[in-house]
C-alpha cells in the first residue's frame, strides 16, 4: 500500500513538472510539420507558422531561411540562393527516416513574414536562423538561435558544412544533386562535333601538327616571351613608358628589378634577333653553295650579332651604371 502511493505521488510531481503541453505538443508539432513538408520542401511559411514552428518547447532543430524572393526587391542573391536550399531541405527529407537528427527547413519570405522582420530588426536578407531544440537529449540551456549571414553566392555544401558543424553528432544525409541531363547532351554533343571536325580536318592539321619548324617557332615565341618579363608585367601591372623628368620618355627603368611594358619588349625583339642570327649562321650559311656568298652571310649576320649583343650590352649599363662591360660600337 505504501509502495503504491509512493507511486502515485511520484507520478502528480512529474505531471506538475512536465506538463501534458510539454510532453505531447513538440512531438505532434514535429509530426505536423513534417507531414507538410512532404508535398512542399521547404516548409513556406508566413508571421503565424513561423512563431508556431520556433516556438517553445520544441525537441527538434529548425532551419528558418527569411528571404525576399520578389524581384521588386532587388535581391539578387535571394534568387540565386533558392534553389540551393531548396536543394539542401529535399536532399535532408529523403533520408530523414534515417537521420537521427529531427530537422524542419522553413522558409519565411518577406511579403508573408513582415512582422518577424520587424521582431528579429532585419535589414538585409536573406538570413539563415538555425534553432536548436528546448527540449530532449539535444537540447541547449542558450535556446537563441544561430545566425548565418550572407555576403555573397552560397551553395547548399556550404550550408550543409556550416549546419553540420552546429547539429548533434551522428550520421547526416548527403547532398543529393539531380542529374542535369541537358549538361550531358550538351556534352556529349560538343564531343562528337569535335570528333568529326577532326576527323574530317586530320589530313590537312596532321603535317602542320608534325611539323619540326612550326613547334620549333611555337617554342621560341615562348621562350622569348617568359625570358623577356611577359609575366612580371602582367603580375606587378608595370606601366608601358614613364616620362624621364625633362619632357621625354623613358623607355628602361633603372634597376634590374623594374622595368616598362615597352622594355619588355625591345627585349624580345632583340633576343629574337639574335636567336635568328645564331641558327642563321647554324644552319642556313652552311648550305648555301657559292662560296662568295657564303662568306658575305657570314660577314652581315656577324655584324648583325656584334650590334645587337652590343645594344643589349648598352642596355644594362643603361639600367645599372655600375655594369662594367661593353662592346663596340655601343
């Protein structure tokens, strides 16, 4: 007799502390709203639903995305967000009977919500507002909710991380992107246009293609563009030519860590020359038969060597006027 009593009081003080609203009302609530969310993901909401869904006790989490979707709002972002989210709630509802995790996607536009803007003083959207449960094991003694703030596009991996990192441990759905099978046809056509082109192209790009020269010269523009500074001048953005003080230009900058646009490429043009003059007296003087003439290739592309070498020579102690060499006539 004693023992029943006990009980029995035991059990008046846990309904006078868990009342029956606490212990029915989440659950239900959870099960309402995930019954909605079936035929519409995310949930839409407006000033009533929303108040209803983050209100106390809840033993689920709520991921509320306040929005402004209508162009005459002028949110560009609201519109290109959509879409993803959309994409995170229904990736998140497919496996929801088996996430151990209860959460609702909601989503509170500004023509229905008007009111929770001006409740939470919101002056931008959108806004993400992550609310973890009152109630259950998950539950937080700091019931606010977490604030996701956009500045920029943002994927739903994006949201998904930093969701993840505020849920309860335990195993979470994976993004479920749909197959874009137009990408696919799109594709597939372009990779059997640029089958046939060369298929049909081949006998005329295949000796371009195997030619020595033609690599030879590719490589050589190459070469003599890197060499000359092409990409410093892209990377530090220098100018093409600066005035020199007294009403001219300067074409070199002084010192071998600076230099012009310009200067760049007098560089090249020079480096090309001599390049041609090297594989001139190589390779082409060799071959020409009359012996007159061979010798006056070669007295032209040596001089031609000499001045250019010289002009580069000349150009360096322009640059630095401690470089100590030259040749004539520079």
């Amino acid at each position: 007799m004693t023992t029943t009593r006990g009980l029995y009081l035991f059990l008046l003080s846990l309904a006078a502390l868990f009342p029956a609203s606490v212990l029915t009302r989440a659950p239900d609530k959870f099960a309402q709203y995930q019954s909605r969310s079936k035929s519409h993901l995310p949930i839409p909401l407006d000033d009533s639903s929303y108040s209803d869904i983050v209100s106390k006790p809840r033993d689920y989490h709520a991921a509320i995305l306040l929005t402004a979707i209508e162009p005459r709002y002028g949110c560009q972002i609201c519109r290109d967000l959509q879409p993803e989210w959309e994409l995170l709630a229904k990736s998140w509802n497919k496996a929801a009977p088996y996430a151990t995790t209860k959460l609702l996607f909601g989503t509170l536009d500004f023509d229905q919500g008007k009111a929770a803007f001006q409740q939470l003083m919101l002056q931008t959207a959108p806004v993400l507002l992550l609310f973890p449960p009152t109630i259950g094991q998950a539950a937080k003694l700091d019931s606010s909710p977490l604030r996701y703030d956009f500045s920029g596009p943002v994927s739903a991996d994006q949201l998904y991380a930093w969701m993840s990192r505020h849920l309860p441990e335990g195993p979470k759905p994976d993004i479920i992107r749909p197959i874009n099978y137009s990408r696919i046809l799109g594709t597939t056509t372009l990779i059997l246009v640029l089958i046939s082109v060369f298929t049909i192209a081949s006998p005329y790009l295949l000796p371009i293609l195997q030619n020595r020269n033609v690599w030879a010269a590719i490589s050589l523009i190459a070469i003599l563009l890197f060499t000359s500074g092409h990409m410093f001048n892209h990377i530090r953005k220098v100018p093409y030519v600066t005035g020199d003080g007294k009403g001219g230009i300067s074409y070199f900058a002084g010192g071998f860590a600076n230099q012009f646009g310009l200067e760049s490429q007098i560089i090249a043009a020079i480096y090309g020359l001599l390049s041609f003059t090297v594989i001139a007296l190589a390779i082409k003087t060799p071959r020409i038969a009359e012996a007159k003439t061979q010798q006056a290739t070669v007295i032209v592309w040596s001089l031609v060597l000499l001045g250019m070498y010289s002009f580069l020579m000349s150009i360096f102690r322009t640059k630095s006027g401690g470089y100590p060499f030259f040749l004539p006539p520079f």
